[in-house]
C-alpha cells in the first residue's frame, strides 16, 4: 500500500488519522468537498468528523462506465462494492464508498468510522466502516 | 396572457429503431403532429426543441422546410421537453405568436448514462471513484424513504408490474409484454435495492406538440386541450439531488414540491381534481416517491396506494398509463414530452386499450432530472 498513491490531492489530510477535507462557508455552513478555483473565496479548508452515522447505502452491481477507474480489467473481474451517505453530526453528509460490510450488515444510523483504503494498481480512496466494537 | 391550447400531437414509437437518427425520429413525430392538427409546416410560427445526444434541434429545418421560423435549442437535461413547453407556451400566451411547436427527441447507446464530473463542476474523482452514477441516487434516496415511511420491496415490485401491464397496452412503448411480480423481485439486483426490472433503460424516441392561441383553435375548429399552467424550477438550498458528493444536515426543499405547488396554485386546482397522472419513474422508487412530492398522497401511504389499486388505470388516480419510463425507456429529449403526448391522448380519449375511464378532465405530468429540474404541466380539458 506504500506505493499507492492518494486519489486526488487535498481530498484527505496527511497525518497518522486522517481526516475527509471540507470547507467552512463564512455562513458557518460546512460543504463537502472543499470547493476549488473561484469557488474557493473566502470558504476555509476544514477537517472533518472521523465518526459519524450511515444515512443510507447501496450496493453497484454493474461495472459503472468511464470515468470509472476502479479495480480489474473490465467486466469479467468487476467485483460489486458498496457506498452510501455518511452523516458527520452538526457537519455535513458526505458520499463514500463503504468497506468491510455486506449489505445485509447495513443498518440507517448505524455508527460507521472513516478509513483510507487501497482502491487500485496506482491510488488509495476515503471509504467509512462500520465502527469496530473496541 | 391568454390561454394557450395543444392542438396536435405526435410521437415517434420509443425504444429502439436501427436506421433512423434520433433527429429523424423528432422529424417523424413533427410531421405526425402537424397531420393531427391539420397544419402544413409552414404555418408553424416558432419552435423549441432539444436533445441530450442527438444533436441541436433547429437542424430538423432541413428536411422540414426553410420556413425561416425562430427554431430555439432547448438542453435543460430530463427536463428539456417540459422547458421546451414552457416556452412555447410562453411564446404564444404573450401573442407573439399564433402556433409553435415543441419537440424533443434523442438516441442514447445502451447501458447507464455515464456523466463528466467537470461539466457537472464535481472533482474528477467523484467518477473515478465510481459514485457519479444517475442509478445511485435513485437507489440512495428510495433505501432512505423506505425505512423512513414503512415501504416495503413488494410496493417497488407492484409499481414496475403495473408499468409493463400498462406499457403492454401502448403502441408507443418499448417493453410490451406484462412481467410477474415474481420475476420483477428476483431478477438480477442493480443498486440495492432496486432489480433490473426495476430501472428504465436509455432508449430513442421523438416527440411533438403543437400549441396553439384560443383565437386560432377555434378559427381551425382544431380539437384541443388547455394548458392549465406549467412549471418549471431548478433546486432551492440544502436539497438532495442527483450527483452530490456532500449534502446538507439541513434538511432542505424539493424543485419537484415546489414546481408542484406553483403549478396547482397557477392552474386554481388542487392534486384531488386530477383524473390521469404521469410522474417520472427512471426507476420504481422515483414513482412512489414523486406520488408524495407531488402532492397526492401523504409519505408512507403508497403502501396501501399500491396494495389497492389506486394507480391502475381503473383506480382512483392513474399513473404512467402508458408505462412511463419504465416500459418506454429514456430517450432525454423526448421523455417529458411523451408524458404530456400521454395526457394529450387520454383527455381526447384516444388512449385505445389503455384508456383511462371517466372522461378524464385533468391531466397532470411531472419530470425531474440532473442535476435538480423539475418541470410540471397540467393540462384541462
């Protein structure tokens, strides 16, 4: 996993527990992902929440299409995945591939924590778990 | 203004048709509606139209005619066809013009709509990832709604089982034979937990409408249908929409609610006075849902909605009578108009097999695309 690379820059922090980067809006209002270019203006990067709770889920049964760079060659080594909306209290509602779970294991406001997880040959991605009893 | 009048209408068959462009398919369909209006070409006075992926539409001039008309493009996504209407609409309430026309057509390639992160102003990884699929939100919001308000799979199986049993129906649809239940709940998953028969397909298609003032119906003796009102919004603050990859912790509006509400409150009707609706189904859940943003049943009652009836053709309140998107597929352009072609034909009481009972009066549709448009027509016999 040394080898791979983060799937864009600036998406999380680099640290031993990174944290998912959003912006803060001079409103207060916290957005993901932090915006960029114009956009940018007076929004402050702002790390967010490593725990939160599943909002929903769903599971990607098909090969989604280009721009799709996902593990395997084509079809025949497509393996599903899962992703949902992970609400990060008084913050934001974020989008992420979901980990270590079958869909079965799903539940809505399920407690689920924040991973970086190997996603092909080249990069790492930001996925959610569900939280590991300690 | 004044009132405004559809006086032909037009469709080419949808689904898939080897050797005719999607243009061509919209040409099919203008020609169609210009006969069932008794027009030539040549009297339309403007034009509005559009596609996703087949091109700009004022291009159908050159097999239509060089009548030298203003031919408007129309690229408002799912919603090009209900925007396409509302100008036309708009074009001739203002007495600027006496008959327009509003087409929509297109012919998409097989498999899931596949969307640029860039054009959408999204990071690139956002596709890379494999979260930028139309498919997804539908399956997000419907896994969301079902354990929020008590909808169970069986609801989501009998709303695709009433589309093929109507879209068997049609002759314009695509899928034309009935499926079980059965066979709709066991059929491969999608996107949990939604099956393939389940989802509506890109497809091709073409559609027209010809709108015409009062003054000029009654010169022609033509056979219209009113345009109560239209309606046409784009997303309020903290929605949830197709392609987010963050999403408020406040909760936020609805563009369908309130493309809704504007349209009810313009037309002096209320959603109990609707004889036929046609909703935007691209999957079972869109269905169920739209039922309560639209304004006619209270969250968590399709349930019982769909366990009686209601929605059948003979039920209290008809939906997708020709098989909405499920059994006719998605052809961009032309999707949202089709809705209103349907109601055309039910308050003429042309819808054959599939008519709905009663002398229906008052026909509403309603489409929602990316990235947050919703778009409503009620129309009034």
């Amino acid at each position: 996993m040394s080898s791979l690379t983060p799937i864009a820059k600036n998406l999380w922090t680099e640290e031993a527990e990174p944290h998912l980067i959003g912006g803060r809006l001079p409103s207060g209002e916290i957005v993901f992902p932090m915006p960029e270019g114009d956009a940018a203006a007076g929004v402050e990067p702002y790390p967010l929440l490593r725990k939160g709770t599943l909002w929903s889920f769903t599971s990607q049964e098909f090969r989604p299409k280009s721009p799709y760079e996902g593990p395997g060659e084509g079809p025949h080594d497509f393996k599903p995945y899962l992703l949902g909306y992970i609400e990060l209290p008084g913050e934001v509602i974020v989008e992420s591939l979901i980990v270590d779970a079958a869909i079965g294991d799903l539940k809505l406001g399920m407690p689920m924590e924040f991973v970086i997880v190997p996603f092909n040959a080249v990069h790492t991605t930001f996925a959610f778990r569900p939280e590991k009893q300690s | 203004m004044s009132d405004v009048y559809i006086i032909g209408a037009g469709i080419h068959p949808f689904g898939r048709t080897a050797g005719r462009s999607g243009r061509e398919q919209g040409v099919f369909a203008v020609r169609q509606a210009l006969a069932d209006a008794g027009l030539e070409w040549s009297d339309i006075g403007c034009a509005y139209g559009g596609s996703a992926s087949s091109g700009a539409a004022d291009i159908m001039v050159n097999e239509l005619g060089l009548t030298s008309l203003p031919f408007v493009n129309v690229a408002n996504g799912c919603a090009t066809g209900g925007s396409s209407l509302a100008s036309a609409k708009y074009a001739v309430a203002s007495g600027a013009f006496d008959l327009a026309l509003a087409t929509g057509f297109d012919k998409h390639d097989r498999g899931a709509f596949n969307a640029d992160p860039a054009s959408y102003g999204l990071p690139a990884w956002y596709g890379q990832t494999g979260m930028m699929l139309t498919t997804q939100f539908f399956a997000l919001k419907i896994q969301r709604y079902m354990q929020k308000y008590g909808i169970s799979r069986k609801t989501l199986g009998l709303v695709a089982e009433k589309a093929f049993r109507n879209g068997a129906k049609t002759d314009h649809a695509w899928r034309r034979t009935e499926v079980d239940l059965d066979t709709i709940l066991n059929a491969p998953m999608i996107n949990d937990p939604l099956t393939k028969f389940m989802f509506c397909s890109p497809a091709e298609g073409g559609v027209a409408l010809i709108l015409a003032s009062e003054r000029k119906m009654r010169e022609l003796g033509a056979d219209g249908v009113k345009i109560a009102n239209i309606s046409v919004r784009s997303r309020p603050p903290h929605s949830f929409e197709v392609f987010q990859a963050g999403i408020s912790v406040t909760e936020g509006g609805k563009p369908t609610e309130l493309a809704s509400k504007a349209a009810f409150e313009g037309a002096g009707i209320g959603p109990e006075d609707v004889d036929v609706a046609q909703l935007q189904d691209t999957e079972s859940g869109a269905e169920i849902m739209h039922m309560a943003e639209n304004g006619f049943c209270a969250d968590g009652d399709q349930e019982q909605w769909l366990a009686e009836g209601r929605t059948e053709i003979g039920g209290r309140l008809p939906v997708n009578t020709d098989g909405g998107c499920l059994a006719c597929g998605e052809p961009i352009g032309a999707s949202g108009l089709r809705q209103v072609y349907e109601n055309v034909q039910q308050l003429r009481g042309r819808g054959g097999a599939r008519q709905v009972p009663g002398n229906p009066k008052i026909g509403y549709s309603h489409v929602y695309g990316a990235p947050g448009l919703s778009a409503v027509a009620i129309l009034e016999r």
